[in-house]
C-alpha cells in the first residue's frame, strides 16, 4: 500500500511551538481587551518562548535519528533514536509547566482567535504526555525496538531473503498456487516475533490513556487529534453501507477472472491469491498492465516535472531524501518534517519502475508539498496541515494521477491511440481499487478499536472475522496465527489509519472543487491538473498556508464551502 507517516501521527502529540505573530496585533484590537486578558495573554507568550527553547531543537533531534535509523536499520541507531524521544517527552511531562499551561486555559481570558487555537493545540499536546515518565520512556523503547524488527525482518523463501518489494512482485505475478501460498506464509512470518510486543504496548498504552481520564488509547488518540469518536463510527457505519454491495458486485467479478487466470473454482480462492500480502490493493482483473508504462521511466524526474508544472516545485526537497532500496533500509514510504526552520523535508521511499512507486512517489511528495508550504506567518504549533488525514488527502489527489490515463499521455508520452485504449479500464481499475481500499480500512479502524477495548480476547480471530465480513475473503482453514500483527502501523502508528480513508473522502471533495474553483470547468473526468498552476495556487492559498490555524472541519468548509462529506467520493467512485 502506499506510505503512510510514521511522523505526521507524532504531529498532534509532539508539536513545536513559536511566538511569530504577537506584536502584529492592532492598537485597536488591544483597546477592547481588559487588564486581565492582557496580561494573561502576555503569561501564555511567555510561557511559549521558553517552550520553544527547549523542545524546537530537541524535535530536530528526534527527528532527525527517526530519519536517520530509518535508512541505515540497527540498534545503536534505533536506540539513538529512543534516547532523543526520551528528552522531548521529559519537556512534555513537566508537571509544573502542564500546570501552568492548565491555569491560561481555565482562565478562559485567552480571547484572541489565534491565540486560542494555539493554546488549544499545545494543550493537547502536553496532556497527552502528562504521565509518569518512566512509562513514557518505557513506551518509547518498547516501539522503537518494534521498528528495529520491522525494519530488520526480510522473507525467507527456499533459503533466499526477499524484500517487500519481492513479495509483492511474486503475489501479482505468479500462478502457481503453491508458490504463493509459501511466499503469503512466510512474510506472515513477522506476525509471530512480534505479537507478544504489540500487546505489551498496547496494554501500556491503554494504561497510561486512563491514567489520563480516557477509556482506553483508541479513544484518547481520536479526542486527542479532535476528532470525535462517535462521529468517525458513524462515517464508517456509512462508508460501509455506501460500498458494501458495489464492493460485492466488484468482488463477483474479481473472483471469476482471478480464479480463471489461477485455474482453480472461485470457491477455492486464498487470502495468497488476491496479488497482495493483504488485498488493500485491487488485483489486476481488467485489460490493462500498467506497469509496462512505468518500466522505462524515471519516476522521480517525472514526479519534479509534474509538480514544477502546479508550480510547486520539489527538486530541494528531493535532494535530501531516500529514494532506493538498499540493506537494512524501512521496506516502506513515509515523508517528515525534520526542521521547519529550514524547511528540512525528507521522503523515504523504495523506489521500482513500477505503478505503485508512480503512485507513492507522488504520494509522498505530495505530503511534502503540503509542509513546505505551510505559512510561515503562522506559530509553530499551528505550522503543521490541520490534520493527518487532510494531508493525506493532498498525497491521495496526486497519487491517483499514476493511473489516469490523461497524466500518462502528458508525463510519460503515453500515445493518444493507447490512451483511447485503456482509459476505460483505468477508471475501473481506480474505482475498484478505491472499493477494495475501502473495505480494508473498515478491517483496520474496528480492528484496533476492538483491540484497545479489550486486548485479552482472541485477536487472531477477531482479525479473520472482520476479513471475512468487509473484505470477503476466507481465512485459512486451521490458521490460528498472529496475521494482524504483520501490519506495521498496528505496531508503530496506532489508531492512525481510519484517517487514510476521511483523506480519500476530502481528496474527492478537493478535487470537484479544484475543478469549480481553479480550473473552471464542469468537465470533471480524468482531470490531471498537469501544467495547472492555479491549482496549485488554489491549495496553497486554501489549504497549505493555513496550516492547523482551524479546526479541520474549519478548514475544509472554508476550502472547499462544505464540511467534510462522502458525497463526492461516492459520486467519483461509486455511483459512476
């Protein structure tokens, strides 16, 4: 699947905070303010500047060692790593200064709309903290030694070690059923080192969440990144009604042309023979192999290219990234945020000329994108994209290009006549591939949901029913193993990837927009957006210099002149 950001799920708990801003405000302004209101206004500045003496350049450590462990994998550079989590959570979990932050936000004197939410924002961040310390550290080893293991773990297959890259080669192209079912099980391989961790962690991490006045982790990550627990159960209860039967109906098909392709009854099809460690990608079922387009293209200059022409270029920030697979390397993809000083933006990706890399390189840059055009008026706490999944939203809209026919003939020189061809099956194959993706996030959300609810039931169990139920799929006659535990962000981005999917949602609703409000057409099929630099200024006007100075919903009612719906991914990919 495509990258996801170990570090934008650390924004809403480990944010910088600056004091850039103050001293703009109008005389006319301060008039109407009381004594009261001036001078606490003047305490929480104060308490800012010593705030952000000390964490700034301890996050760019931190960061920087999360970085650096992620390229080159072992223990001195992992436990580097922990020592500097370490330090910035000795910052947060200062009693004393929670106290003090508490006291500005009870005296509700904070008036000014900026400097409201930026005392939101950082009240959170502190409350998240505000445990023992010695369980916070704990909490730090305990992940960082989970990435060490990722990041170490390779398949072995016939005495031959196989990257993640392998596996999914050998799962999309082989035929024979034996060979993915070894493959499928040995990845799966994973599961088992690192279960008994993941419980670990999980059970202090609901510890320390009632510690804090919340039911369990679940529930304090939602609040904690403003989002409301009941809320999300209802868009996914949606979600699921929304794509359930067009899924069923995709799934028919799927089923008959892979099991036709694999000589076998679809009643026999496997978990190993959907092309994927864990069908969140759609297989290949229509006329269409598009890898064949990617095998001579340099994907990174077409990724510069491409967002050179929305005016929003990357080619600095593509300079001080990790690109390529080599050894002791994270398999996946992320994008971080090292120093927003300096605007120090790094992308980590393992990069093939293939489809997928297509997709994530653009994906991940569009991450970039998003942080490197952040406003810099704005104070540092606010100096982020107003949620994790309203960036993931702007890496979703530029990640779909790899499989619009449209982008393809204007960046890779695919030709009219082969355009014309497959332009058909590309929109089946995204709009399947949305379904497919739809359906393993419902897997995802109620599967940790459930899990920090109680994590003494069966979890093994609980996996394969949800698999069963969303994605349709049997589970492996006799299996009683950990498979859950073979999905990293369980591990290491909890309670992250229901967002991945409300980033679908407002990808959709961004581009109908952009289509109204940028480029002023009503033609809204296959837009590509290449050369179309009042698209990129439509985003970053509406959406990256605003950073987290709203309340998401805020933002995207702003943005886009509604709040975050469904509508029009369903009009993009479900009703079409």
């Amino acid at each position: 699947m495509k990258s996801k950001n170990y570090f934008l799920n650390l924004f809403y708990f480990l944010i910088i905070s600056s004091l850039l801003f103050v001293t703009s405000c109008q005389k006319e302004a301060k008039e109407t303010k009381s004594e009261e209101e001036i001078k606490m206004e003047q305490e929480f500045l104060g308490f800012v500047k010593d705030y952000e003496a000390k964490m700034k350049p301890a996050y760019k450590n931190m960061a920087l060692s999360y970085f650096e462990a992620s390229i080159n994998s072992n223990e001195e550079n992992w436990k580097k790593y922990a020592e500097n989590e370490k330090l910035m959570n000795a910052i947060l979990a200062d009693k004393e200064a929670f106290n003090k932050l508490k006291k500005i936000k009870e005296s509700n004197l904070i008036k000014d709309e900026l400097l409201s939410r930026h005392l939101t924002v950082l009240y959170n961040t502190f409350l998240s903290k505000q445990i023992d310390i010695e369980k916070l550290n704990k909490l730090t080893e305990m992940q960082s030694n989970l990435e060490n293991k990722y990041s170490n773990f390779r398949t072995v297959v016939g005495g031959k070690k196989l990257s993640d890259n392998d596996v999914e080669e050998i799962l999309k192209k082989s035929t024979d059923t034996k060979e993915l079912q070894n493959v499928w099980v040995s990845q799966k391989k994973i599961g088992s080192l690192v279960a008994k961790d993941i419980l670990d962690i999980v059970r202090l991490r609901n510890e320390v969440a009632k510690e804090l006045g919340f039911k369990n982790f679940h529930e304090m990550s939602l609040k904690l990144s403003e989002q409301d627990p009941q809320e999300i159960e209802k868009l996914f209860d949606e979600l699921d009604n929304l794509t359930r039967d067009a899924f069923k109906q995709e799934k028919e098909l799927m089923d008959k042309v892979l099991a036709e392709r694999l000589k076998i009854k679809p009643e026999e099809l496997m978990p190993w023979h959907y092309q994927n460690r864990f069908f969140q990608e759609a297989p290949k079922i229509y006329d269409v192999d598009l890898d064949k387009y990617y095998e001579n293209v340099d994907i990174v200059e077409v990724a510069k290219k491409y967002y050179q022409g929305l005016n929003l270029p990357i080619d600095d920030l593509v300079a001080k990234s990790d690109l390529f697979e080599k050894e002791n390397k994270n398999q996946h993809a992320y994008c971080i945020n090292i120093d927003r000083d300096a605007k120090d933006i790094r992308v980590l990706c393992n990069i093939k000329p293939t489809t997928r890399w297509m997709e994530t390189t653009l994906h991940e840059y569009g991450h970039a994108i998003y942080e490197k055009f952040l406003g810099d008026d704005l104070p540092w706490d606010l100096k982020q994209p107003a949620h994790i999944f309203t960036t993931e939203a702007i890496a979703m809209l530029f990640g779909r290009q790899a499989t619009n026919p449209e982008w393809m003939a204007q960046m890779i020189n695919l030709p009219t006549e082969e355009k014309n061809k497959i332009a058909d099956a590309c929109f089946k194959t995204l709009k399947l591939q949305q379904l497919v993706f739809s359906r393993w996030s419902q897997v995802m959300y109620r599967f940790e949901k459930s899990m920090y609810e109680n994590p003494e039931q069966d979890l093994n169990k609980l996996w394969w029913d949800l698999v069963e139920k969303y994605q349709m799929i049997k589970r492996p006659a006799g299996r009683n193993e950990p498979d859950w535990a073979t999905k990293i962000h369980i591990a290491t981005s909890p309670c992250y990837y229901h967002n991945y999917h409300m980033g679908e949602l407002f990808a959709s609703q961004l581009y109908f927009s952009l289509a109204d409000k940028a480029l002023k057409t009503k033609e809204t099929k296959n837009l590509s957006f290449v050369n179309s630099p009042e698209a990129g200024k439509f985003l970053i006007e509406n959406v990256f210099k605003p950073g987290a100075k709203y309340f998401w919903n805020d933002m995207i009612e702003k943005a886009t002149g509604e709040k975050l719906t469904a509508k029009y991914y369903a009009k993009q990919f479900v009703s079409n």
